[in-house]
C-alpha cells in the first residue's frame, strides 16, 4: 500500500496513467534461420558462398536470402493480378526499376516473370566487397573486405566502410581509393612513417660515424 502513492508519482512525471504500459519497440527480422540446420547440400552450397565472396558468417547469406525472398513473394503476389490491374502497374514499375537501378536484374528483362528467377549470387555480384575485387583494387575477394573496413574505399565522395552496401549501377565507375588513404595519395601509413622515421635516423648515425 506504501508503494502506490510512489508510483503514482511516477507515473504522473513520465505523464502516463498508471495502469498504461510501456510502448512496444517493433523491429523486423534482418534474416531467418534455416528450417533444417544440418542438411548437408544447404551447408555445402552457403559455404561455396561464403568462400566465393569472403563473407564473414552465414548470416550475411540468409539475410540475402530474406531480401531475395521478400522480393520474390512481392512478385508472385503482383502476377495474380490481371495485366491491367492500376496495383500491378504501379508497384510491378517501381519493383523492377528499382532492381535494374541496383544491377540485380538486366535492363533487358523487366518482366515480373524473371523476378521469380533470381537467385542469392546475383545479390552478392553487387555488394561493394564484391565490387572493388573485380575493379582490381584489392588483390584478393578478403582483401577487398579488409580495405572497405579499414576505410580506404570511397564511392563517389562517400567513404564507405561496410562491405554489404549494395551499389548502384550509376555508381559503378566511381568507386576509388579515399583521398585521405595511403593508396589513394594520402598519408602514409603508421608503419611507413615509423619505418622511415628510423630509416632516417639509422642514416643519421652511420654519416656521424
């Protein structure tokens, strides 16, 4: 009985009533696990993938895959409509531009019908990691992800240091070197300058000599 005037008080400051509950936080799922953890071909085939595209876990290959099967759902359920229809129209529209704007499907095949055909790989070509390996600024699929995350990529003049960001066909040619990293003409590295700060001083000592 003591603690009800307390939480009254409470209750009266935060401006809410007393049997009132807190607002739910509503956040949707970024990935889903596999029904079956142990199927043997599923394991082999994400972990081609994993190997393919230096991906860090097989989380990063079912969120993929949640994406592709959202896609996919938002598809099948706009062919159930008639040809005509003002809702397939318009989201069928936005749906495939926006899937030839990011690469995934070819300019050639804006069909809701080749939607259905997309597979996880066709995701994964345009991730950034993927990317800077096939421009040849990293010497290998790893060391793309390495240079992403120690922030000497930039795309136009973003710097971008996650290696899932997904680009745009119209920001293809411009991913480059950070001005500000070492192999994009900026400072050299803490190990460099250390190197030739002792360089210098070796030279400095033998010429005293």
């Amino acid at each position: 009985s003591a603690l009800i005037p307390l939480l009254r008080r409470v209750h009266g400051a935060l401006s809410l009533p007393l049997d009132a509950k807190m607002p739910k936080v509503v956040c949707s799922k970024t990935y889903h696990t596999p029904r079956r953890p142990f199927e043997k071909e599923r394991l082999d085939r994400e972990l081609k993938l994993l190997g393919e595209y230096g991906l860090r876990c097989k989380r990063e290959v079912w969120r993929v895959q949640l994406q592709l099967a959202k896609i996919r759902k938002a598809a099948r359920e706009l062919l159930t409509l008639e040809e005509k229809d003002p809702k397939r129209l318009f989201e069928g529209n936005a749906l495939l531009r926006r899937l030839v704007r990011h690469g995934i499907l070819d300019e050639s095949k804006m069909k809701l019908d080749y939607v259905l055909g997309l597979k996880v790989e066709d995701f994964l070509e345009r991730r950034l990691q993927t990317q800077v390996f096939k421009l040849g600024l990293a010497k290998s699929i790893h060391h793309a992800r390495v240079l992403i995350k120690q922030r000497h990529i930039r795309v136009g003049k973003q710097l971008v240091n996650v290696p899932s960001y997904v680009v745009r066909l119209d920001s293809q040619k411009h991913i480059d070197f950070s001005l500000k990293s070492p192999y994009g003409g900026g400072r050299a590295g803490r190990v460099k300058r250390k190197n030739a700060n002792k360089g210098g001083a070796d030279g400095g000592e033998e010429e005293e000599d």
